[in-house]
C-alpha cells in the first residue's frame, strides 16, 4: 500500500510516499525506514512491515508532520494515524502480549493526553527536571550491581527483583515513532520506561491480572486512550475467578491509588534508589493491594 506523506503537487508531497507492505522494501529516494515486527493494521498477516520515505521535505512539510523530528520519528498523516491506530487496536486486543502494537496504539490516540502530561510534568519541579534532563531507564543505564547492593525494601532493590521475578527486561520498550513532537515523544517514552516502576510501587506482576490492574491505576493516572481500552477490554480474557477479585476488589484499589497519587512521571525515579518502597507508597498515598496475583499464574 502506497499513501502519500504530503497532497499532491506540493513539494513536501512530490516524490514524498509511505510504502508499507510485509515483504522486502522498495527504496524510493534515499531514505528506508524498518519496523521489525509491526503487524500491518490493513494486512494482520505480515510478519514485517517496511516503511519507505523518499523524496524531497521542505521546511513547511516538517510543520506539518512531514519530517524526521527525532531519530527514530516516521511522519504520518491524521489518515494515517487513523489506519494505525484502528489495526493496531484490533491486534492488541486480540492478543494483548503484542506489545508493539500497544505501543502504536499509544502514540496515535494519544496525543491531548501526553499534552496534559507534558504540562503537570513542567509544573512539577521534579517533573520538570526530569523533561530537561531526559533520563532513560535501561540496561545500558542502570548500574545492576549498585542496584542489588541496596538495602532490603528500598526502591532499586524492590525494582530489581521485579525485574529478575518475572524474567522482564527494561530494554524491551520499543521507541517513539509516530508522535510528531519530539518533547510529547519523550514523555510517552518515560511512560514506557518506568511502567514496571508501576508495576513495583503497586505490587503487581506481569500475568494477565497484575496487568490488567497496573492498566486501571495508568488510566486514572495518564488519561491515555489506550490503558483506558486495555483497562476495559483486558478483563475479558480472564477466568471467572480472577474476574470477580478484579472487579470486588483490585479495581476500586486501584481508581483509588491512582486519584490519591501525584503524577506517577513527576517522580525522578533513578535518584529515589535508596529510598524504602513503603515510604515511597505513604508518599505517594498508594496503601497494600487487597490481594496479590502470583506472578506466572493462569489468567
């Protein structure tokens, strides 16, 4: 499929096309983009989707959404978005383990959101200081050995132990692409980078129901259409059990904790290390869950 970036006659738009299909790429121009693993919203068969951008972008274009504002950015259309957003919410509900396409989901439906977020993180100072430093949260950047070398029950030590417990690693979080705006694709990334911070502060783990939960507390707490979609769609694959606990008990706890809590992004989570994860939960005003889902049981 061959959808123009730009209308026609305009130089953003002459020679400017997006080609996405699920064989090899065609290179028009200069310019080849790829998204491993990118399940097409038009063709849920395909096993890779190719993005090709070539010919000339004007400075005009890039107001437009037309350039590359950041490394990994491809600029798309409202159409576009739309297409994207429509397949990748069809594949993500149908198998919630797709990451990838929650992660398309998140950045083509979400754009008033991260607009909100973005201005209480600029009015929080630690919030702030975090929008211009622009910390990541990886394998690259935390230092494992200083992190298990942490007393009991603080905070690295707590998130660590998530990490090796339920065998996740914070480097599969894959990167912006389809926000055009380069500080909003930040704030989606942090987003991304501390969602098993949440996973740590709530005591929840990465079955089905431990994420379906973390998904209600992400709701209240960012807004994002697409943890309102996985808060509200994910239940439905669970067991009749799990069901009624997360409808009695886990959900009222978690809208709770969610509207009790500041901003979850204002929080410089790399320098609160040290801190107790309990003292942290007082602070932010997030009490025990009423039960705890075992890691690595059936949904």
């Amino acid at each position: 499929m061959v959808l123009p970036l730009a209308p026609p006659g305009t130089a953003a738009g002459k020679g400017a096309r997006l080609i996405i299909h699920g064989g090899n790429a065609m290179r028009i121009g200069t310019r080849v983009l790829t998204v491993q693993n990118l399940h097409l919203p038009w063709k849920f068969t395909a096993n890779r989707a190719k993005f090709c951008l070539g010919g000339n972008v004007s400075s005009r274009a890039v107001g437009h959404g037309a350039g590359r504002l950041y490394p990994e950015h491809i600029p798309t259309s409202p159409l576009q978005k739309a297409l994207l957003a429509a397949g990748s919410a069809g594949m993500a509900l149908s198998d919630p383990h797709r990451h990838d396409m929650v992660a398309v989901l998140g950045e083509t439906t979400g754009l008033r959101a991260l607009k909100a977020l973005r201005d209480q993180m600029k009015r929080d100072p630690e919030g702030a200081q975090i929008l211009q430093e622009r910390p990541r949260i990886s394998l690259c950047t935390l230092d494992l050995d200083k992190l298990r070398s942490l007393p009991e029950g603080s905070l690295g030590r707590e998130y660590l132990r998530f990490l090796d417990v339920n065998r996740v690693s914070p480097d599969t979080r894959a990167p912006t692409r389809f926000v055009d705006n380069e500080e909003l694709a930040y704030v989606i990334q942090r987003y991304r980078e501390v969602h098993d911070m949440l996973h740590t502060l709530l005591g929840m783990p990465t079955n089905m129901l431990g994420e379906i939960v973390v998904k209600w507390f992400e709701a209240v707490q960012t807004g994002l259409p697409m943890c309102i979609l996985g808060a509200l769609f994910g239940p439905i694959r669970l067991s009749v059990q799990n069901l009624q606990v997360l409808i009695s008990e886990l959900i009222p706890w978690a809208i709770q904790s969610g509207r009790q809590a500041p901003c979850v992004l204002n929080l410089y989570y790399e320098r609160r290390w040290e801190q107790p994860l309990r003292a942290l939960r007082e602070e932010l005003g997030i009490t025990d869950p009423p039960c705890t889902p075992k890691a690595h049981s059936q949904p």
